[in-house]
C-alpha cells in the first residue's frame, strides 16, 4: 500500500463536476481543484478557462498534471488552503472526493467558503458509503479494503447522505443535491434501452437515494456572499 502522498488517482474525470462548471459562460473564471488526481478533470476543462489552480498532497499527482493548471500546490488540507491561495478570490472551486480523506474538515471548508467571489459557487462530490451494495457487506460483517472507490484505504470518513448534509450546511447554503445511481443487475439492466434505464433510475432514487445511490453531489454557496 502507497502513502496517499504516493498515490496517483487515475480516472477520466467526473461528469457532474464538468457539466456544471461547463455551465459557467466565463473563460476568465478562476477555478481551485482540491484534490487533482491525474489532472482528469482539469484537462476536459482546460480549453474553455484560462486559470486553473491545482491542490494535492502527491508530488507524483504534481508532475503528471504539471502542463494542465496555472499552478499546483503540494499542500496537506488537513490544514486548510494553503496561505497564498488565501489572497486569491476564486469563482468556482472543485472538491471532488477529497473530504472523505480528511480527519478533520472543517477548517478545510471554512476556507473554501471564504475563498470564494460573493457569487461563486463550489462543487463537491462524496461517495455514499451506505449504498445497497456497501449495506450488503455490513450485514455479513464485512469491512473491505480497496486501493480506489468507497473502500479506498485512505479514508478516514465515511458519509451518507444525512452526514454529510450535517456537515456541509454548516458552512454553506446547499443549492442542490444530486444523487447518481447504480441500477442493480448490472449484467441484466446494462442491456436494457437507456429510456428504461433512465425511468428505473428515477423510480429507485424515489424509493431511497440514500440506498441506491453511490455518489453524493453538492453544489453550494458561501453563507457569506
């Protein structure tokens, strides 16, 4: 097992996080990625903003996004931001599936919250670790360890939708929710038409987005803008 500041999050980047900065007509935004991975997805947003700011903890995850942002801080946010990004005045900021590996948030958040433009905006993705498939494993006692995904090794906390509303309300107005679904069955419900799969989708989030969902999105406002 790497150290997390040895570690190099591959992924192609996260839909929702793109979509809705995508929605922000502004080349001239100035966005913070908490957290970059392989730089996934600052590089599918590169072409329409010109400044990127960059966080992380690896200096492996520094060299291989190095040509993707403005700068990248090799920081612990265990701390908070670091101090020079204290004097910057951010539209929107990126915190995707950070705040489960941190022991102790809060100071994190506040920062965030006064980082941002009265107007901006801050995204922020969380796994839900009391999906279906993760309340299956409770029952038989089960406890996994994985090097990515809920059961990442890394992770200090694990929230479900009531915690992490708790949390995040705290510090913020919650603007929206999003909650994205696994449909079971995957082999058998891979094959189905996606309005079908869309329509199932949408009856099991009314049912319980807090059983079928694996991945929590918040988008949020400071409570001082």
């Amino acid at each position: 097992m790497k150290y997390s500041s040895e570690k190099i999050y591959l992924n192609e980047g996260n839909k929702n996080v793109e979509n809705f900065i995508s929605s922000i007509n502004n080349p001239n935004a100035i966005i913070l990625d908490i957290g970059i991975g392989n730089g996934s997805n600052a590089k599918n947003l590169k072409n329409k903003y010109n400044k990127i700011y960059g966080i992380t903890l690896s200096k492996e995850e520094a060299i291989e996004s190095k040509d993707v942002y403005e700068k990248i801080f090799i920081h612990n946010i265990e701390t908070g931001l670091p101090l020079e990004l204290l004097d910057i005045k951010v539209d929107v900021i990126i915190c995707s599936h950070v705040i489960e590996h941190i022991a102790y948030p809060d100071k994190l958040l506040i920062d965030m919250s006064n980082c941002l433009i009265d107007s901006g905006k801050i995204i922020v993705c969380l796994p839900n670790v009391m999906h279906y498939q993760s309340r299956f494993k409770f029952i038989f006692g089960q406890f996994p360890i994985a090097d990515s995904g809920i059961w990442d090794y890394t992770h200090l906390r694990w929230y479900t939708f009531l915690s992490s509303n708790e949390l995040l309300s705290r510090h913020f107005i919650i603007e929206n929710s999003i909650a994205n679904i696994v449909v079971p069955f995957g082999r058998f419900s891979s094959k189905l038409p996606k309005f079908i799969l869309d329509l199932f989708s949408k009856i099991l989030l009314r049912v319980s987005k807090g059983f079928f969902s694996h991945e929590m999105v918040y988008i949020l406002k400071s409570k001082n803008g």
